[in-house]
C-alpha cells in the first residue's frame, strides 16, 4: 500500500474513533505539553498523530498548531495530518482552511497532490460537486503514483454521475479502465460502462479503446487479461495497420503464455517482414517442430538482412542442442567474424571458445576468449574471458601464462565472482592490491533536505521517507550525499533503497573490494538486513549458514519483505504459496496464511528451512543448492550435480541462463558477506546450510533474481 493511500485511511481510522467515542460524558484534560517534545519535530509529529488517532482532538490541534510553528521543515505534513484530524473530528471548514493554507504555503511540495485530494474530498463532503472535481484534478496531474490517479479517476467518475453528467462519466471510466486497466478500480470503471452503454443510444467501447487496453496490460506483463483485450479489439472490428499491430501484439502474447502452437500460427498469419520471420521459427521451435525451425533459421541466415545475424544465432543454438556441432560452429564463426554484430558476435566468441574447452581444445579456446576480452569494453564483462582464458592456459600446460592472469583477477577483482573463483588458483600474495579511493564528488544535499527525511523516518512515516529520499538521489552529488540518504533507509529497514543508491554508484568499486576505512560503503551494498530473524533461523547445529540466507535474500527480493515476483513467489525469500504451506507444515506449525510469507520472521523460518533440505539434497555441490532453490532440485539433478568435475565448470554449464547467472550472483554475495564481515568460510565437507563444496563459495553482481529459469539457448527465450 503506497504511503499516499495509508494516510488516507487515517481519516477513517480517527472517523471510526470519534463515533465510538461519542456519548462519554467526560474526555481527560490533555496534559501540559512538554518543551522537550516541543522542541523533537520527530516526536512531535508522531505523537500529534498519535493524539488524533485515540481521538484526542484537542491534544492533536495543540500539537499539529505548535508543530506548523516551530518546525516549517516539516509543514506541509503538519497542514495535510492537521486538516485530516479536524476533518475526522467534524470541523471541515476548518479542514479547509488548513489544506488551502498548506497549499499556499508551500507551492513546491510533494504532498500537493495529497492536498489537492483531501480538498476534493472536504468539497464533496460539503456537497460541491464541481469544486471536489476540479481539485481532484489537481491531484491527478500532480501524482506520479499509477494507483492514486485510479483512484482520484473513480472519484471523478462517481461525481459526474451523482450529478447527472452521464456522458462525462463515460469518458472518465472509459479513461480509468483503458489507461489504469490492471488497477482495482478497473473493475469496477468496467461495471459501470457495462451499465451506462447498455442505456438507449448510449455509445459503446470501441475497436481502439480495447487495443490501448491490450498495450497497458501487456507492458505490465497481465498476459491473459491483454489476449482478451486484443480479441476483443480484432472482433469490434480494427482496421488497417492498427489491425495489423494488435494482430502482431496478440502473436507476442501467446508466446508469453507458453502457448507456442496458437503462436506459430499467429505469426504464421502476419505479414513475414520486420522480425516476424524470426518470431515465426522460435514458435516453432517451442511447439517442438525443431528440425523445420532449423531449416526456417537456416533459410533466413543465408539472406542478407536485419534478421540475418539472429538467425544464424538461433540456428546455432538449435543445432548444438541436436549435437550438430560442426554446423552449428559454421554459423558462430560467421558471427564471431564480425564485430559488427555487436553483442551477438561477442556471445559467438564466448560459445566458440567454451566448445573448445569443453571439447579439451584449450590452446584454440585461449585465443577465443582472448578475443572476447580485447572486445568487451565493460571491465566486469571482461572477467569472465579473462578467468577462463587462464583456465584453458593452465589446462594446455601453460601456467606460466595462467598464473599472472589468476593472480591479477584474485588481486584487483577480490568480490567479483570471478575473482573469487580466481583466488582459488592463484599462487600470489593474498594481501589485496591497493584500492584508489572513492571518488567523492560535491556534496549537494542541504541540511534541512536531510533532516527532513531524519524526522520523517524518527516520527515513524518510513515510507514518507523512502519518498523523500528517491527525489533526493537525483540530486545526490556523490559519495557523502549518497551515504547520508542509504544510512536513513537502513535506520528505517528500507535496505532495499539503501543498498541500490550505493550499488547504483559504485558497482566497479564494490567489486574491487573494501577501501579502508570507507568499509561502511561495502557494509550498505550488503547489509545484515533482519539479524535478528536471521540468527534465530540458522541458531540451531547444522542449520544452514547465515551468510546464505543473507546472499539468497540479496538477490530473490533486493530485501523487500512486501515483494511479489510475476510468477506469485512472496517476500524476502521468495517463497511460493504453496511451497510455504509444505514448509509450514513440515516445521509443525498448525495453520498457515500465505500472506504471512509478507513477514520477515516466518518468511526467513521457512525458507532458510528450505535451503537446508536442499543442501542435504547437494551435500557436496554448494552451487547445486542454490540452482535447486531458483530451478527446482528435480530439474537440477538433470544436471550431474555429482559428477566429479570442477565446480566452475559445473556452474558454467548450467543450461538455464536465468539459474547460472543466479548462481554466481549468490556465490559472490556469499564471498562478499564473509569478506565484508569477517566469517570464516566453511572447511570442505562442512554443512554450509547442508552443502560444502570443494571449490570454496563466491558470486557475480546483480540484483534480485526471478523464481522460473530459462535455457541458454535463445530460441524461446
């Protein structure tokens, strides 16, 4: 729930109150206000919020008036939180004049379209229609928040109906149900229109009305409810290139839902030009036609044009997984060959040079990946070229080679995932390199911006405060402006927002490893978030290691205990609904409610519970635990975990793209957390949440991972 709607409600909290209130003969006297909470804005505002919500109305004018006096920092928040308590407390002209005040007293603040809202609703109260209209306006176009401006559109809507504007009504529904279609007003704005084009002559939702529907749903990923949207936009009727959009939108939309062979026959039907040709293939590879999609790939690949490259591509990926391989070589060497393709000729290189290491062709794979990192400009995307061309080095009995590129991967890289791993191999000094210090940049944050999110935070509106704070980090001039504002997040368990202004900035440096004396930065970037929950899960012998609950936490949700992935997985740990019942009920719990996996205590219970069963699952493959935990432990198997073979290369092999790349995200948090604060990495053998691994633990930048993996090959991806 945003923090504009939660206050919102406090009105009908206090409303509620006050008329349970009513009929007591006496009301205690309010105490004497003290100077020291005078003089604490934070405790000021919280306890004149308090006030008003036990309905001690008199108390919370004294200290919403003495508030707007003493602390201007904060206001605006004093004339919105005031005007709401005497609104609750029946005095809406007075209301008024505090919200009116509030606008004009401070033209620049982000609660104008708060105001705005509230003045619409004391107009409404007092019966102007009009008025309550206009300022709801105001508060639409004031709002950057997609679920307030639904909701000020029902209130638009449901104000011209009560005044007869039935044709103005249509229009304000239609634009509610088209633009904010997956809000919760949508449902109730399509209700209404059912209702008012059902009305003699009335007019209905057109062609076009449906098709924009389609777009808004299909952008926020509502796949079924867009392939309704688009069907019923081609049966009103669209025409002309619109027709053909939506037809091509519609094609996209089954792929999306698995649906592979409604979409090859969807795209079948399209005009083949643009990218549709292609679309057509992957289709076909999806609906397990693969020999006729190589042979469309193919056909495409020998004409010049804008499909060409990804074609030989996709064809390539096919062809390596018939084990086809020397064809499929043919089409990465033509890629390869030419820097032109950009990414498509780097990830040519990449496939090239891994063939021939796994094929034990170590010399031509050293030149490959040579090649790759002379191409790749990122200095994070080199590592991998890099490290594996110091691998297939020692394992073409080069070490001489090897050795200087593993020592200045272990030495300048330390919490990369490749540096990690390089580590492991290095023969050099582990005495880190010499870090540059951070660039600090100007300071460009005042004072008072600062101490209004500090009081904003102390006085318990945290979600105020992480508003407060994403205006302010576009401002942000470096290094100590970017400090400030991740150290009020965190004092506000905002871990999510602090750990991203800081990772945002700095990622090269964070994987070159902490600069002394700025270890605060690396600290921010990986954050003991929910310690307390944490330590009691894993307290127990052989539970699994904290130091994985905290990686695995980092990169499911970024740390966001409220979060829902597309698939519906919930919370820190990104537990699904029904896998969280199976674990509540394992662990003995009696009952369980899936929205419990909201709260950080049972969502970190039950998944750190998890990831012990899958490390005794994995006993001896670290990075087979944390596959199964983002793949499924049934689709890992697959995969020879127990195969005696390097654990780098076991990861490098992982056929699911999405799983591989969580994988070495979640090994290097797990490197960074022990390397940041100090925890000894366990012994082989040891149970790390159940799993050891002989290669040690270590993992590559990113942030939160989705639940479902996806191949490596591109077909369908």
């Amino acid at each position: 729930m945003s923090a504009w709607i939660g206050l919102a409600l406090l009105a009908f909290v206090i409303a509620d109150t006050a008329r349970s209130a009513e009929g007591s003969d006496a009301v205690p006297a309010s105490p004497p206000l003290d100077e020291a909470l005078l003089r604490d804005p934070a405790a000021l505002l919280r306890e004149a919020q308090a006030a008003a919500l036990r309905a001690d109305y008199d108390r919370a004018e004294r200290l919403f008036d003495e508030l707007a006096r003493r602390h201007s920092i904060v206001g605006d928040f004093a004339g919105l939180l005031r005007a709401r308590s005497l609104r609750a407390a029946g005095r809406a002209a007075d209301a008024q004049a505090h919200v009116e005040r509030a606008l004009s007293d401070f033209p620049t603040s982000p609660l104008r379209a708060e105001l705005h809202a509230l003045q619409g609703d004391l107009r409404r109260d007092q019966g102007n229609e009009s008025g309550a209209r206009s300022a709801w306006a105001l508060a639409y176009s004031e709002s950057d928040s997609a679920e307030v401006r639904a909701t000020l559109l029902a209130l638009v809507a449901e104000s011209q109906e009560r005044a007869g504007d039935a044709n103005a009504a249509r229009g304000t529904w239609l634009r509610l149900w088209s633009r904010h279609p997956a809000s919760p007003e949508a449902k109730q704005a399509d209700e209404r229109l059912d209702e008012l084009e059902a009305r003699p002559g009335a007019p209905r939702r057109a062609a076009d009305d449906y098709r924009q529907r389609g777009d808004r749903l299909f952008a926020e990923m509502h796949n079924e409810e867009a392939l309704e949207a688009y069907d019923r936009a081609l049966e009103a009727g669209l025409a002309g290139n619109l027709r053909t959009t939506t037809q091509t939108q519609r094609a996209h939309t089954l792929f999306r839902l698995r649906r592979y062979p409604e979409a090859l026959t969807a795209f079948a039907a399209l005009p083949q030009r643009g990218d549709v040709p292609i679309w057509r293939a992957r289709s076909l590879a999806r609906a397990d036609r693969v020999p006729e999609a190589i042979a469309a790939f193919e056909t495409l690949a020998r004409t010049a044009g804008p499909n060409q490259a990804d074609a030989r591509s996709f064809a390539a990926s096919l062809l390596e997984g018939r084990q086809r391989e020397e064809e499929a070589r043919v089409h990465l060497t033509w890629l390869a060959d030419d820097p032109r393709q950009g990414e498509l000729s780097r990830a040519a290189l990449w496939r090239l040079g891994w063939s021939d290491f796994r094929n034990r062709r170590h010399a031509e794979a050293a030149e490959r990946f040579e090649a790759l990192a002379a191409a790749t400009s990122d200095p994070i995307g080199r590592l991998r070229p890099i490290y594996w061309r110091a691998r297939a080095l020692s394992s073409a009995g080069r070490d001489d080679e090897a050795a200087p590129l593993f020592d200045a991967l272990a030495r300048d890289f330390p919490l990369s995932y490749y540096g990690w791993r390089a580590r492991a191999r290095s023969t050099a000094s582990r005495a880190p390199a010499e870090r540059p210090p951070l660039a600090r940049g100007q300071i460009r944050l005042t004072p008072s911006a600062l101490a209004r999110v500090r009081i904003l935070i102390d006085a318990g509106l945290n979600e105020y405060g992480a508003a407060e704070t994403g205006r302010l980090v576009r401002r942000a001039g470096g290094l100590e402006d970017r400090l400030a504002l991740a150290r009020l997040l965190t004092s506000a368990a905002d871990y999510h927002t602090a750990q991203r202004i800081v990772v945002e900035a700095y990622d090269l440096a964070l994987a070159r490893g902490p600069v002394p004396g700025r270890e605060d930065v690396w600290q921010l970037a990986w954050p003991y978030a929910y310690s307390e929950y944490v330590d009691a899960a894993t307290r127990a012998p052989g539970s699994v290691q904290p130091t994985l609950v905290y990686s695995i936490m980092r990169e499911e949700s970024g740390y966001r205990p409220k979060v829902i992935s597309p698939v519906g997985a919930r919370g820190l740990l990104q537990i699904m609904r029904e896998t969280g019942a199976l674990l509540a009920a394992r662990m003995g719990r009696a009952t369980f409610d899936p929205d419990e996996l909201f709260d950080p205590r049972t969502n970190i219970e039950l998944g750190s519970s998890y990831l012990g069963e899958l490390g005794q699952l994995f006993p001896k493959r670290l990075s087979a635990a944390i596959a199964s935990y983002n793949a499924g432990p049934h689709v890992v198997r697959d995969w020879g975990p127990g195969e005696k073979r390097p654990d780098d290369e076991w990861v490098e092999s992982i056929p699911y793209a999405e799983t591989q790349s969580y994988v070495k995200r979640v090994l290097r948090s797990v490197e960074a957390y022990r390397a940041i604060y100090g925890a000894q990495p366990p012994g082989e053998g040891e149970r790390a949440g159940g799993s050891a691994q002989a290669a040690g633990v270590g993992a590559a930048p990113g942030d939160a991972a989705a639940t479902g993996g996806k191949r490596i090959s591109q077909v369908g991806d």
